[in-house]
C-alpha cells in the first residue's frame, strides 16, 4: 500500500512531538522558578519606614533613683535601682504584647494573657517563655541615655550616674 | 397570571436571554438548568429528600448566604474605607456615627463574619455525623477543608482593618504565634506583614488579602463545591434511591 500521507516540506527537519514537549516543560519551569524568585522578592519590602531600634532617652537625670518610668510607644522601661540605671523591655516575651508597670503590686503584669514579671524582668508567673530582656545601655557624647531595642544584654550592666 | 407568565415567556426579549424554550416537558426543564451559568453548577434533578430540613439542616445553604451578605456589606463598606494609617480608624467611627445607614453595615458585615464561621464549622459537624464524606464525597471534603481556612483567613485579615486596639494587638499576637513555625516562621512574619511591627505595610496587605485576593479563591473554590455535589450524585440523604 501506498503511502497517503501528503508530503510536507518540513520547516525544522529535527523536531518532532517529544521535543516540543520537553522544551515546553522545560521553559515553564524555568517561568515558574522564576517567578516564584521574583514573587518572593517583590514581596519582601526593601525600604522600611520603621522607627529606628535607638531611642533617646534623654538626659539621666530625668530618672530620680528608685524610679520606673515606662515608655509605652518604645516599649521599654527605664529603672534606676540602687546599682544604677538600666533599660528593661516592655516587650512580653509570650506573644509580644506590652506589659504594663503596676506600682501597687510592685511588678510588670501583660494584659494579654497575664504573664507577671519583677521588674529586672524575671518572670514571676503566665506563659511567657523567658524573663524580660535587659536592653543595651550608654551614655553618648552629649550625656544623653541611649537604648538600643535590638540589643539584647546577656548579663546585667548598670548606666552609672553620679549622685 | 399564570397566562400573563408564559405570554412574557414567549416573547422575543425573554427567548433571546433563556434559550432553552418555554415547554413544560421534562427535557425543557433540564435543558433550564443545563442552560444556565449559574444553575447548572446544581443538578438537573435531586431526590425530594435531600430538600427537607433534616438532612443537611440547610447548614451550608447558610454559610453561602452568610458569605454573600459579606460580599455585598464588605464591598459598600469599601466605598468609605481607606486601609491607611491612622486613617483607618477614623474611617471606621465615620462609618458609624457620620455615614447613613454605616453603622448598619458595618454591624451587618461583622455579625455576618461571626455567623460564618460558625456556620462553617456547624456544617463540617452535620456532614461528619452523617457520614457524608465518604467515597464517592471524600474529595468535596478536602474542598470544604480548604473552604474553612479561607473563612478563617477571612476573618483573621478582615480583624485588623477597624486599626483600634483589639486588632492591633490581635494582630500582633497572631502573627507572632507564625513565626513559631520551625525556620522560616519569622520570615513568614515578615512577608505577611511586610516589615517587622504590625504597621501601615500590614494593613494594606490584609486589605487586599480580605478584600481582593481571598473573597476571588473563596469564589473560585466555593463553585467547584456546588459543581462536585452535582457530580458526585447530589446531596448524601443517608437512604437508598427510592426510584
Ligand atoms: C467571606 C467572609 C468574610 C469575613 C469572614 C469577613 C470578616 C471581616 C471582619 C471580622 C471585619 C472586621 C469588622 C469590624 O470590626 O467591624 C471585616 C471588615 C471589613 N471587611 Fe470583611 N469579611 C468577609 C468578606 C468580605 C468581603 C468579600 C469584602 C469585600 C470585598 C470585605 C470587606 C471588608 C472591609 C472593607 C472591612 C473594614 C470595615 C469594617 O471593619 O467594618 N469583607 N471583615
Ligand atoms: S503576650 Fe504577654 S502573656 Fe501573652
């Protein structure tokens, strides 16, 4: 029997239906790798306007020995104990929410879901996992108390001011 | 009346819209329903019983009207909502004591959303009880699974938009509860909230999350649940066909 097929005059003499296919997958992989690339960066912000971790606390003297003063909008505490001043997180350490400083039951109490600390941030009950962190503390040249929020102290360290 | 009905049904207009004919003949019925977008996600014919009360306690016939009252409150509320800081609070007590008719709406949109999810999560109960998951269904479950995390994602994003208080530190709270997942829980954070703190970046992202991009898979999902209980032989009745 004759062949029937029509003879066409093939434009690309190699291809053939695997090959399509094999370059088609391929070059939506490579699509999809690359978008999932360019997805991941878009999504992630390369400019943030946050405020800065450093706060100026102002001068030492603001802060009368024996004093807690919170600051709720930078969430942290500044205490002058009797060793000095330092700078204890307001940040609960169970979900992130900020505790508040209760004077009459001498603690820091988290209105979320109760944790209680003492104020040089050990915790005293709830379901915070760790004890508030101390955060880094100096004087800078003009004498202003400077704190950094991203900081983390690993042991107490004490601003001290000359009575 | 009745003439006055199949007289409109005639006319050019009428036919011209629904092409599948005036007869009252089994055929034109089903060809009704097979005609039409929106019908023809259900089937052409259901068993009388799978319409009473008791089977499914209408309970997922609920969730979608809870769902459309959402669309259409969420969508007019959109009208007087900007998701900018501090704007958005302000817009909210707009909403409420400035805009007529605002508090109804808001008040509607939110006692919906509450009425949603427990709906959702009634309806899963009724179709677990009643066995109805099973083979040849079990696939419309995992669709009514992923039904009841888009209505939790729903909710979850729309919490944050009023931008008082209670959103704020639920938001907080919630999004530090992700970045407990195991190594990339706190980029997770990050990509969600766009930045480090819940701030403006969080609220325009949940915006478009709740408002666009959520209600659209919702959408989506929510047909191929309508289209699989056709497919799958119509609403499980528990008893064997009567015909
Ligand atoms: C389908 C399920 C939905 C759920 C569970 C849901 C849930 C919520 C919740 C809990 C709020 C906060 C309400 C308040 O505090 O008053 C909210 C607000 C809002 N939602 Fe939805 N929503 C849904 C659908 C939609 C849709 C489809 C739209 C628009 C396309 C929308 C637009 C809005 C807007 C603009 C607000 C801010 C105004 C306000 O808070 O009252 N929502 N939503
Ligand atoms: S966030 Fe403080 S106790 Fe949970």
């Amino acid at each position: 029997m004759p062949d029937q097929t029509p003879h066409v005059e093939r434009a690309c003499p190699g291809c053939n239906r695997r090959r399509f296919t094999t370059a088609g997958v391929g070059s939506l992989a490579i699509a999809g790798i690359g978008s999932a690339v360019f997805g991941y960066e878009f999504l992630s912000p390369n400019a943030l306007y946050e405020p800065s971790p450093i706060v100026d606390a102002g001068k030492p003297e603001r802060y009368p020995p024996g004093s807690v003063t919170p600051d709720a909008q930078s969430g942290l505490y500044v205490v002058h104990g009797p060793e000095g001043i330092y700078a204890l997180s307001a940040v609960c350490t169970h979900l992130g929410c900020v505790t508040a400083w209760r004077p009459e039951l001498d603690m820091v109490a988290c209105p979320c879901h109760g944790s209680k600390f003492h104020i040089d941030g050990v915790k005293i009950e709830g379901p915070a996992p760790r004890p508030l962190p101390w955060l880094k503390a100096w004087l800078n040249d003009e004498g202003n108390l400077m704190i950094d929020r991203s900081e983390a102290l690993t042991r107490k360290q004490y601003v001290r001011v000359q009575a | 009346m009745n003439s006055l009905y199949s007289r409109l049904r005639g006319t050019a207009v009428w036919r011209s819209v629904f092409r599948s004919g005036t007869g009252d003949t089994n055929l034109h019925r089903s060809l009704t329903v097979q005609q039409n977008i929106f019908l023809h996600l259900a089937s052409v014919k259901i068993r009388r019983r799978a319409l009473e009360f008791g089977v499914t306690w209408y309970l997922g016939t609920l969730s979608m009207a809870s769902f459309v009252i959402l669309v259409v409150t969420g969508v007019l509320l959109m009208l007087y909502y900007h998701p900018s800081v501090p704007q958005a609070y302000a817009d909210m007590k707009d909403l409420q004591f400035v805009v007529s008719a605002g508090v109804f709406l808001r008040n509607l949109h939110r006692w919906a959303a509450h009425a949603m999810v427990v709906l959702v999560f009634a309806h899963m109960f009724k179709v677990f009880y009643r066995g109805a998951y099973r083979p040849p269904r079990e696939f419309n479950w995992v669709v009514g699974v992923m039904l009841l995390l888009l209505t939790l994602f729903l909710s979850y994003t729309g919490y944050l938009l009023p931008w008082d208080q209670l959103a704020f530190w639920a938001i907080t709270v919630g999004s530090n509860i992700i970045s407990a997942v195991p190594a990339m829980g706190a980029k997770i954070r990050f990509l969600m909230l766009g930045g480090h703190t819940v701030n403006a970046n969080a609220l325009l992202r949940f915006y478009v999350l709740h408002c666009v991009i959520l209600p659209l898979i919702a959408a989506v999902f929510l047909a191929v649940h309508f289209w699989r209980i056709r497919k799958d032989g119509g609403l499980y009745t528990g008893d064997k066909p009567r015909e």
